[in-house]
C-alpha cells in the first residue's frame, strides 16, 4: 500500500512498480481520477489492458478490489444490494413458532426483517460503504454490456457516491471508492453517463512499449525473441485481422515460444503456435497466406535476430 | 503546478490566464463541432491546475480525459490542439461541412402522425396493425424512382405512420409473473407474508422479461440507389422514432454510423443533420469492404450480435464480390436474421446477376424488395415478427 500520488510520474512509477506500463496519457487520467476522485472512463480493443488498469490501481494502493462485471439484464439487485429472503422466511417462521409473532407488533416484525443482518451487499453497495484505509478500487467491467437502464441507475449512484436502500436509509461514504469503467464499445454509452468521467481510448501499445511491457510480464523469455515476437505482433495487427491480437496475447505468445525451448522465432515455431496468438481460423488462415517466411523476415528485421 | 497553495502569488496568476486559455479551448472545440458541455470546461481547469501546463504532455492529456467522450473525435482535438496551443496555423480544420444544397421535396407541414401514434420508443405493443390509408393507395405501390416530388413528400410523411414492432429475445431480467411463472418471487413473498403475521399464504413468481432485438440498418447510399436513398433514409428516421434500440449507417465509398443525427423528431431535421454527414452522397460504391468495416468497427464487437440486420442496397458492388461475400458469411453468422432489401427486384424480369448481389445471396435469411412506400411497408411488417 503506498499514499496517493502527487504527480503523473507518480502514477507511471507506482504502475510500473506493479508490473503496469502506462503512457502519459493513461497515466495523466489515472491521476486525474485519483486526484479528483471522478470515475475513470476506458474504451479500446479487446486485449489492450482496460481491466488490468482496476486490478493494478488495487494492488499498487492497497485499496480493495470490487468488480462488478455487467451483463445484459443486469438490476440493482445483483449491483447494489439483496434481502436474504430465505432468512427472512426463517426469520418469520421461528417468530411464529416462538410465538413472538403475535406478541409483537407487526411494525417491529418487519424492522426485524428489515435489518442490516438480512442485507446482501452486492458490489456497488460494498463499495460505496463507510470504510477505512486506502480508497476501495471499484471496477464495472464491460458496462456496454447493461441496458441503458442500469447506466442511468449507475450515472445517479455515481454522481454523488451514495446510494438509498429504502429500508434502511441513505447509504454514503466519506472515502469515496476509485471507479474504473471498462467498455469494449459495442454499443455507445450515454453521453450524460460519459460525462461524468474522465475518458480515455486505450490503444495497442507501440513497439518499444510493448516490449518493455512482456519484458516485465514474461521475464525468463530471450530479450530477441521478444523483439521479434512484438515485431511480428505489430506485423499482424496492420493485416487487418478479425481480432487484432491483443497485450495479452503476445504475452501468451512469448511464454509458449519460451516454453518451447525457443530464443528466436522460425516458421515451424510460430506456425505451431499460432493459435495462442490469433483465434479466430479466418486470421490464422490469412496469416499463413500472407506468408509466415515474411512475417519471420520481417520480425528479424524489426526485431533484431539473435 | 502540482502544489496548489493559495498563497503562493505567481501560481494564482498562472491558473487565472490557464483558465481563460482553457476555456478558450474549449471554445475552439465546440466551434470544430465537438459538444464540450460547461462542465468539461471545468474538469479541464481542474486538471490543468493538477498537470501543470509546462509541457505539451500534460496540457494534450489533461484535456484528451476530460474533454473528449469519443475515439472519434480524436482526429478533430488533435487539430485544435495544434491550432490552438501550438499557434501553428492549420490550414484544414474540418468543420462539419455544408448540407448538400439540395432542396428537400420533403418538406410537409403535415405531420401529426408521426407524434401523436407512437408512445414511447420502448413500449411494445403486439397489438398494432399496420394504418393503411385508401385515398393513397395507389401511390403507395409506385416505384420512388419514378414519383414526382409532391408525391415523394407526401410518401414520406406516410413514413413517420410506420409502424415498427420487433422481435424480441428472452432477456435476463425478471419481471413479476401475473400468474404462476418461472422463479418464485421471494422478495414479494416475503413481503406479502408480513400482511399475515409471518405465514407465507401467497406465493409471487418471476418470469424472464422479453427484450427487442435489436434493429440495424445499413443505407447503400451511392449513385446508383440515389432514386431511392432519401425514401430510405426517411424510412430508417421512422424506425429510429419508433422504437428503441435501433442503429443506422450510410454506406457509399465509406462507412458512417447515421443513428445519433435521427434521433430528433422532426424528420426533415434529422434529415438535413444526417446528410452532410455522409460525404459521398451519391459517390461509387465498395459495398464489401463498407460492410466488412461494419463488422470490424462494429458488428462483430456486440453491435450485430443476436440483432436483426437489414442491408438496403441494390447490391451493385464496384470492389472484389469475394469480399462481399465473406463480409456477409461473416456477418450472418452473429446475427438473428439478415435481411437484404433490394430496389431493383420489384422491376420485372429481375434477376440478381450483378456480382455483388450474386456473392451476397447466399448468406441471406431474406431478400426482399424496396422500391415503393407500400413494400417498405411490408417490410416493416417483416420486421415485426408478423410477416
């Protein structure tokens, strides 16, 4: 756990302390959302590392991690909280038996039922708690995901982090949670909901970064044969794939060369693990037509041979 | 900058001329077309405050995470940015261009169909029949290409009566159960119960609540569809209005997302505001390579995914029909049904030969026609699930 950042370079050290290479401009909105404390809005590629930034804000602060992944049909009763209706039910059975029913009132029956014991906090509510210590980290993952409703639900918990359980009354925190939204823009979000973050479009990394990034993410691999696997990586995504290799997947990429007993890249390697880069059997076939000699030739170039 | 005590002289003077600059900026933006709403402007003088504008660095992000909401708009900070900040004299800043200046034959006054029939864009109604109005009924089987222009205004005004129901697909949601449903309902059991002293008499259930599908619609709007691209673009406006979950593109030599500018009402409005956007208007035709940059910028990501897609094109491709077709393979293999609506089929003795059609065929869950009110009137009894 470390204190809280007082300039971007701050952020870019603290990341990279945590495995994370940021650039200036991730790390200028990580620091911007930390300071202002405003959720932090990420759009980009599948694979470029936008539910990564959550998970290393956490591990770097030291504040709780609370994910809440969307889903179509997502409701504020899987978001923010739940009675636990079979204990209420028991609740109310043993009342009865006990005869404590029908010598209490039917008021106190329900306070009864409607207490903080009976309540299931789902991450929303969690996160938006009192609590202590470093600032939880609350990650909504794929919000593209949720219907418009559960957006407009979210831009209202979020725009003054408090939350009202009818029950029980308003529920706020002084530490307001660090919010990460991720989306992988199949649809587009409410401005209204946009605009109450900090925005930024996440990209592929460029050559050198992503480099240093496996280098940090796969240590044990041969420094060459990262170069030219990024080189090859870089290679791909100007082919116009289906799905565009992500971070992620050179990573993987890089570890299953190494595990191969490989320093550098040849046809015969990369042709035998070319599934853990492309998945889908269009881009492996387009790959191949292009020519693994070049795509080889053009990663030694890049790259550097051995 | 990164200290921020009031009583330090020198950094309040920097924030008093950063702030002008900033808002300056913000100015600039909205002037290029960006919609920079006040509160940005000021997260952006929060931020620079907390950057500092001592280098480019700082000033460009700051203002890329609190300004910009869209990777599209990108292209267009970057220009300001330099003009702005850098004092560099751009030669291009491309402002939203003029509308093509084309009179719109479209222009009705009268339009109380439009608001007074539909109520709400997600309601449902299963209910609704399709308004069929006898005095233009003849009018309505004619081709658009060989309508006058009083008779394309008065067309498109019956647009806006369109009525669009949809598919729908199970969603996950639950809804209360009228009778017995699915899931028992314990929060309503439990809340019936204590009505009864605790005995859980009643017992509520759940059932999964239904959801539109979602409708995409992709306008060929190249020279050879230009008789019939502005009845189709009024119809895709009807479709908009009427229901919820409804997306809109123009395809010619590329590809542009139409569903933000038909958002408004008035569909003249919508109109004037959707076409400059298209920049090739009438222009040539890639049909493949559009579709296959929908599927890639869109589709594929979730867009298509379980929807219903219909093409409006009449399917005159001037690139490689190899591509159309694997754009197409792919495209039907993530949606719930893709529909091809070709003008040109209504015309007797039609066959689809031109190579683009050709390849797409195949991949097709419907083909149907489009060149008059009354067929897209069918077509959107098609889409309604009803045939």
């Amino acid at each position: 756990m470390s204190a809280l950042p007082t300039t971007v370079d701050d952020v870019k050290a603290g990341l990279e302390g945590n495995e994370y290479l940021a650039d200036d401009g991730l790390a200028t909105s990580i620091f911007l959302a930390i300071t202002l404390r405003r959720p932090l809005f990420l759009e980009g590629e599948a694979g470029v590392g936008k539910t990564e930034v959550a998970k290393v804000l956490s591990r770097w602060l030291g504040g709780r991690l609370i994910r809440l992944q969307c889903y179509e049909g997502i409701d504020a009763s899987q978001a923010v909280y739940e009675w636990d209706y079979t204990r209420q039910l028991l609740h109310l059975r043993t009342a009865e038996a006990t005869g404590e029913a029908s010598a209490t009132d039917s008021t106190s029956l329900e306070a009864a039922l409607y207490d903080e014991r009976f309540l299931i906090r789902r991450p929303l509510l969690e996160a938006l708690s009192p609590n202590e210590g470093p600032p939880p980290v609350l990650l909504v993952d794929e919000i593209d995901r949720a219907d418009d409703e559960f957006e407009a639900f979210l831009l209202e918990a979020l725009s003054d982090y408090s939350i009202t359980i009818p029950e029980l009354g308003e529920i706020k925190t002084e530490n307001p949670p660090l919010v990460v939204l991720t989306s992988n823009r199949t649809r587009d979000v409410h401005d209204a909901l946009k605009r109450r973050c900090l925005y930024h479009w996440v990209e592929h990394p460029t050559f050198e970064r992503e480099v240093a990034i496996i280098q940090l993410r796969a240590p044990g691999v041969a420094a060459p044969l990262i170069r030219q696997v990024a080189a090859a990586t870089e290679a791909m995504r100007g082919q116009g794939l289906y799905k565009p290799p992500g971070v992620a997947e050179t990573i993987d990429w890089a570890r299953s060369l190494a595990a191969l007993g490989r320093v550098a890249i040849d046809e015969a390697s990369v042709e035998a693990t070319l599934g853990t880069v492309l998945k889908y059997r269009e881009d492996q076939e387009r790959v191949t037509q292009q020519g693994l000699p070049d795509l080889v030739r053009t990663a030694m170039i890049r790259g550097g041979s051995a | 900058m990164s200290e921020r005590s009031p009583d330090d002289a020198a950094e309040t003077t920097t924030l008093a001329a950063g702030e002008t600059l900033a808002v300056g900026f913000a100015r600039a933006l909205r002037r290029a077309g960006l919609r920079v709403p006040a509160s940005a402007t000021i997260n952006y003088v929060q931020a620079l405050g907390l950057v500092g504008v001592e280098t480019r660095s700082g000033v460009y992000w700051a203002g890329r995470s609190t300004l910009l909401h869209r990777p599209e708009d990108i292209d267009i900070y970057d220009r300001v940015f330099a003009a702005y900040w850098q004092q560099t004299f751009v030669e291009t800043i491309r402002f939203e261009g003029k509308p093509p200046s084309v009179t719109l034959a479209l222009d009705v006054g009268d339009d109380e169909g439009g608001d007074g029939n539909d109520d709400g864009e997600d309601e449902q109604d299963s209910e609704i029949q399709p308004v069929r109005f006898s005095r233009t009924e003849v009018l309505t089987d004619k081709d658009f290409a060989e309508c006058s222009a009083e008779e394309l205004a008065e067309l498109t005004a019956l647009m806006s009566r369109l009525q669009f129901t949809t598919h729908t697909r199970r969603s996950r949601r639950q809804v209360r159960a009228t009778s017995k449903g699915d899931r028992p309902d314990l929060r309503r059991t439990v809340q019936r119960a204590l009505r009864h002293q605790g005995e859980p008499l009643h017992r509520a259930y759940t059932e999964d609540a239904t959801r539109p599908r979602r409708l995409v619609l992709v306008l060929d709007v190249s020279g050879s569809m230009e008789a019939y691209a502005r009845a189709l673009v009024r119809f895709a406006h009807a479709a908009v209005v009427a229901r919820g979950r409804v997306e809109v593109f123009a395809l010619g030599t590329r590809l542009t997302r139409l569903t933000r500018f038909l958002y408004s009402r008035d569909p003249d409005q919508a109109l004037t505001l959707a076409m400059p956007k298209v920049q090739d208007w009438a222009g040539g035709t890639r049909l493949g390579e559009g579709l296959a940059e929908f599927n890639e910028e869109w589709g594929i990501r979730g867009m298509a995914r379980g929807s219903v897609v219909v093409i409006l094109s009449d399917g005159w491709d001037r690139g490689d029909p190899l591509v159309l077709g694997t754009a197409m393979e792919r495209l039907h293999r993530v949606t719930h049904e893709l529909v091809w609506v070709n003008p040109l089929k209504a015309t007797p003795g039609y066959a689809p030969l031109a190579a683009g059609m050709a390849a797409a065929l195949p991949h097709l869950d419907r083909f149907v026609e489009g060149h008059s009110y009354a067929s897209l009137e069918q077509l959107a009894t098609i889409l309604a699930g009803q045939r």
